[in-house]
C-alpha cells in the first residue's frame, strides 16, 4: 500500500494553495471556508486506531435482491406487470386483483444482459406488450455484453397476461403505441410509421414524413396518429391518416413541437411549442430563455391558438417529469409541470385557455406521475415534506390540498391505478430493496413480488443519516451517512466519498429507484460492512433542491463549480472525530466519475485514491455523444470554458492512485476518454489501475460486471486507505 504520511501543516497549507486557483477561476469564496479552519485546526496528528472489518455483509447477498422496474397497470381491469431483473435474469412479471399474487409470466434465463422495457398492458388487462434488446447506437448495434456469437437484436414481443401461451416475437421497431382499443400497434422503423394488427397480423408502412416520425400518439377513435419530425433546430406535430397514408403538419414553425396530447372526443390536439435557440449546449446552466407555450389545435382546421405561455425568467425553460409531458384531463383541463416559484410542480388550465391552477403548492418537486383511468386525479412522488425521500400524493386535476398516500420512512415510487382503482407502485427502503406494492383500500399493503432470496443481509444493513454541509462558497449540501456497525468511540476508519451521474438525479435515504444507483446504495452498505465511513454527495446541478440548485451558477461544462462541494465533502470528512484524515478516498460513476477525477486534481492532499467509472474528463469530447456536430472550434469561448472545467486541464496536479472501470460499448461517455487519461497518468507516472469491460454499455447490462467492478472497487480502497 502506497503511504500518506500526512500532517496537519500540510492539508491546510494544501487546501489554501487550491483556493488561491479558484479564486482567480471564479472571483468567489475560498474553498476553506472560515466555519471549517477550527475543526481542521482540532485535529489531531497522531496515528488513527482502527476497528476491524466487519465481513458480515457481502457483494453476493447485499445485491442478490431483485431489481423492480417498469411498473405499468391496464386502464380497465385490475391487473399490473413489472419488470425483475434477478441477477441478470430478467423477467416480466404479472399480477390480478384482488388478490394480487405476483407471477412470473416469461422465462428468460441466465445473466445475458438482454433489456426488457416498454410494457403496455391492454385496457382490458388480457394481454401485454413488452420490449426485450437494449437500444441500438447510431451504427444499428444492439449491445451483446455477453458476446453472443449470434449476436442481439431488440424486439417486441406479445403474450396472454394470464400465462395461457408462450410468449411471441410480433415485431421489430422503436416508439411502439398500443392503439386505445388494444389490437393494433404503431411504431417507427427505417425512417417510415408503421402500423400492424395484433397479434400475427403483417406490419405495413402507412407514411415516410421526411426525417421519420416519433412520439406516435392514437386518436381516441384509431383513425389517426399524432407523430413529431424532429429537424435538428425546429419540430413540427403532425397527423396521419391510418387509412390512406395521408398526413399534414398543424401550424408549422420554426420552433420545436412536441409532446401532442388528443382531446377525449380527438377534434382537438395540444402540444407543447419550445422556442429554437442557437448555440444551446448540454452541461451548461440554464435558468431562463424564451418562454415555452402550450398551443391547442383544431385538426379539422390545421391551425392552433395559443393558450399558455411561460412567464419570463426562471422557469421559462420547459422541464418535464418521468411521465406525461402534457396531459387532457376531465373537465376540459390541461395537466402539465412548470418551475415558475422555482420548483418543478404540476398546474392544470382550461383547454381554452385561462389563469394556470398550482396543483401541487410548497417547496417540494414532483419526479413521476400519471393520471388515474377516469382523468379525475393525478398520482404523484415528490419529496414534499421529506426532502430525501419520495412519497406518493393524489391531487384532483381541478386543484385541492394533495393527499398523502404513502407516510413513513420509506420511499415510493412510479404509482398507477388500475380500472378498478387500486394504486400500484415501487418502493424501498433504508435496508430493503426496491419490491413491487398495491395499496389496498384498507390502507395495508400487498406485496405481489414475492418474498426476498434467503441470503439477503436486510438485518445487517444500516441506515444512513441525513447530513447537510456548507460548501466551501455556503451552498447546503446534502448527502447520506453511512457508519461501519461496529464503529466503536474514539476510533478513526478510512473514509469514501459518493458521488452520483447524471447530473440531473438526486441520492435518497434508501435504495434508490434506479438500478445503477440501486446497486450504488448497495455497494456503499458493503464499505460502511467493511469498516469505511460512507458519505453519498448530492452536489449541486442535481435534483430535487429547486431549479436553482439544478442550474447552479457555472456548474459542469461552464466551469465545473461542484467541485466546491467535492472539497467540501472532504474537508466535512476529515472535521469528523470518527474519520482517518490521511485516508479519504472518493468514487463515482458517470458525471460522478468526472467528479472522482475533480477531485483527484483539486485536492491531492486531501484524497488519497479514487474509483472513476466511465468519468468524463474533457468536456469537449464528452458534449459530442450528446451533439454529435458539435465542434469546440465553432463555439471558441463555449469550448474555452469547457476545456477549464475539465480534469485533463489540470491533469499535471493528479498525485494520487486511481482504478478506471469503463465498458468499451459505452454509449454515454467515450471509452476514449479513459484511454487518453490512462496514457497520460502513465507518462506522468502516477498509480493508475484499469477494469475493461468488451461490449458493455454505460450502466452496466451484465450482474456479474457489476459485482466484478464492486469487488476491483472494494480490494483497491482497502490495499490504499486501510493501514496494513
């Protein structure tokens, strides 16, 4: 193990060197900030007494639990279905009212990283729509992690919901829409709209809009759809004619459409009209632009009046929620979020147009909903009242105080109603993984997802605590505090920071409704098991806070301002009288392997070694997998900027060892940005280890890559932050 003979002169002499560099950066704050310089000053020097290592909690059991995902319910029946990933085994799943005893309805086998998604019940519950293959890249390429030498393909597939037949593959394609009355589909395939009857029926092209067609919504009749062609800089909302082909564009634009809504009768159809900008790049904040508007068409007519438009400033931007964008209720109303206040809620309007209601008051943001079956009320999450955590609320599309459905110290998730008015939904919890739940109407609860495996550690699990720190420029930083079970008074343990992708997501005080940040919280139980103190980080440009926090002030590519809160997490650490101050180290994946690598550069003398999986490290090749014209030399000062905010920028700073882990089939984040950091942390000669894995994606397909890269993670922390 590579040693850290630290003292106390050093780490503040170092962390007042680092804020000399940021104040010339961003004229603001010093990264120590006066609150912390007698907390650093207290401690002590001498050698750290350490616990041992508890072994009681492993990779294997903490993370054998299945993942639940996907939750869906039929418009007219009682009947759910899910998705369970079991180790890599997954499987759609099904269950009946009023009982709700959960089955197994296909019967795929072994760990091949093959996705299922997209499940569409029928209205009347008696069939099931599903999408087994993850998504192709840009070249066509369905990921096959577990190198089938047949390879993969992504396709849909139809089967009884009460398990009467095998499952059958009816059909390849992307956007797939189940028509209202359940016996056709519409999707999108080599740039035409298709449309088949179910479930043997031959699939016809019916329209080839120029640049295709997406975001297929049926009339209420079947007759036509509603489809987007999205053009790079405009959009239009157009309408097809299932019959004859025909289609036209309702009042085109230069702006970008999208999101059509039909009204219940289908002579009317809204949308939602963003503005076009130029030069409008990711990873960069955006509090406010021109306002976005909600228009409502006559599709007889092919003309649309607007009635909604954003109110400049704050939140004039749209932001949507893990759900309907836009949505026709009863009463004539339209459904929709809106950050005005600086939050993200949900307000209602009349169709006609009118003063838009707050349906959701308080400071609090809304994350997945859905409307129930008679478009009376809408079933939500939020962290209303319990900032890091969701709960489920109810609210009439009309206004009134919302109702909280689901009270605790649990947290629930993605809530449908079926027909007959049960609530289904996901939760999970400090020490229990996510499972499946129906909300019965005695208020008790159903669990149709079956019982947890044996071997899962439940009552050896800890529960995290809820911290808020100041960073270094006096933002309120929240996180999760793990401690080793058997921290004893007076020791000092090595210590891990956590820091989620994204950016756009928000760490809870539970297993995480995710799978990547499922199985994150899980490996964060296996440090604090294995004697590290844990603290996951929700810095800022994440949710959950407010549009503020989300847009903070130069965050990510405009000048990389979280990395206050990476020092400030280190420098809260290290205040601790329960933390070894010379043995900090921090891991991340994604946005938050960009962080690792921040960190690794801002504060050698602070961290001691970090764990970067698939971490951007130049801006300007990261923004490129999300606008591939992207070019640094047509956007100087945009890429200027990029290119400061970016750890190679500051590469020659980096001291300390780190482990890489990145799949070379990732389609987030380059796998060359881990060969160009590797080469250069070689030639610099600082400690850099690698984990590849050919053929995965971004978030790992495959469980056994998971545990393999927990178990790189886990070795490397205790051969370079636990004293031998």
């Amino acid at each position: 193990m590579r040693p850290h003979p630290r003292i106390l002169a050093r780490a503040v002499g170092a962390s007042v060197r680092t804020s000399k560099g940021w104040i010339a950066r961003w004229r603001a704050a010093p990264v120590v900030p006066l609150s912390v310089v007698p907390l650093l000053l207290a401690l002590p020097v001498g050698p750290v007494a350490m616990g041992p290592l508890s072994g009681q909690v492993t990779l294997e059991n903490v993370l054998s639990a299945p993942f639940h995902e996907g939750l869906v319910a039929a418009a007219g029946a009682d009947v759910i279905a899910w998705v369970a990933n079991d180790r890599g085994s997954r499987n759609v799943w099904v269950a009946h009212g009023p009982d709700f005893i959960g089955a197994p309805l296909t019967d795929f086998d072994g760990d091949d990283g093959q996705e299922l998604g997209g499940l569409q019940l029928t209205p009347d519950g008696r069939f099931l729509l599903f999408t087994r293959g993850g998504a192709p890249n840009r070249s066509g390429w369905v990921p096959t992690p577990a190198q089938d030498p047949l390879g993969a393909e992504r396709a849909l597939w139809w089967v009884p919901s009460d398990g009467s037949a095998e499952p059958v593959e009816v059909e390849a394609g992307a956007g797939v829409a189940l028509s209202p009355d359940g016996t056709r589909i519409a999707f999108a395939r080599q740039g035409g709209i298709w449309v088949m009857d179910l479930p043997d029926g031959e699939a016809r092209e019916i329209a080839r809009p120029r640049t295709g067609g997406g975001g297929l919504a049926w009339s209420p009749d079947g007759a036509h759809l509603a489809f987007v062609s999205s053009r790079g800089d405009h959009a239009f909302v157009g309408v097809l004619d299932i019959e004859t082909g025909e289609y036209r564009y309702l009042d085109p634009s230069v702006d970008r459409d999208g999101s059509p809504v039909w009204s219940p009768d289908g002579a009317r159809i809204a949308f939602i009209r963003q503005p076009s900008e130029k030069d409008r790049l990711p990873f960069f904040p955006r509090r406010a632009g021109q306002p976005w508007s909600i228009r409502v068409a006559q599709v007889d007519s092919w003309t649309s009046q607007e009635v909604f438009r954003a109110e400049r400033g704050p939140g004039s931007v749209f932001q949507g929620v893990s759900g309907p964008a836009l949505m026709w209720a009863d009463g004539d109303l339209l459904v929709f979020p809106w950050e005005r206040g600086g939050w993200l809620r949900l307000w209602s309007l009349p169709a006609s147009g009118g003063e838009p209601r707050l349906l959701t008051p308080g400071e609090h943001e809304v994350q997945r909903l859905s409307i129930t079956p008679d478009r009376r009320r809408l079933v939500f999450d939020s962290n209303r009242d319990d900032i890091d955590r969701r709960h489920l609320w109810t609210v009439p599309v009309g206004g009134g105080e919302p109702t909280l459905l689901t009270p605790g110290v649990g947290i629930e998730w993605g809530p449908v109603e079926t027909g007959g008015g049960y609530l289904a939904f996901l939760g999970s919890g400090p020490t229990m993984p996510s499972r499946p739940f129906v909300l019965h109407r005695d208020g008790g609860r159903i669990r149709p997802g079956g019982d947890l495996p044996p071997g899962f550690p439940g009552d050896e699990l800890v529960v995290p605590e809820a911290v808020v720190f100041s960073s270094t420029d006096g933002i309120p930083i929240h996180g999760q505090l793990f401690l080793p079970p058997d921290l004893r008074p007076g020791e000092r343990r090595p210590a891990v920071l956590f820091f989620h992708g994204g950016s756009r997501r928000q760490m809870l005080l539970g297993f995480h409704h995710r799978g990547y940040y499922h199985n994150a919280y899980a490996f964060n139980q296996v440090l604090a098991a294995r004697g590290f103190v844990v603290l996951s980080v929700n810095y800022r440009s994440g949710i959950g806070y407010g549009l503020d926090f989300r847009e903070a002030e130069a965050y990510g590519a405009d000048g990389g301002s979280e990395v206050r809160d990476v020092l400030a997490a280190g420098l809260y650490l290290r205040s601790r009288n329960d933390v070894d101050p010379d043995a900090i180290g921090l891991w991340g994946g994604s946005y938050g392997g960009y962080l690792t690598a921040q960190g690794l550069v801002h504060g050698p003398d602070l961290f001691a070694a970090g764990v970067d999986v698939h971490g951007v490290h130049d801006w300007n090749m990261g923004m490129q997998n999300f606008v591939p014209d992207y070019e640094p030399a047509h956007h100087p000062e945009l890429a200027k900027r990029a290119w400061e905010s970016s750890p190679l920028s500051r590469v020659e700073q980096w001291e300390d060892p780190v482990l890489l882990i990145h799949g070379d089939d990732d389609r987030n984040v380059r796998f060359s940005e881990t060969v160009d950091l590797v080469r250069i942390l070689r030639d610099m000669e600082v400690e850099v280890e690698t984990l590849v894995f050919p053929d995965e994606v971004h978030g790992f397909l495959l469980h056994r890559n998971w545990l393999a890269a927990y178990r790189a993670a886990l070795d490397f922390f205790e051969r370079h932050l636990v004293p031998e």
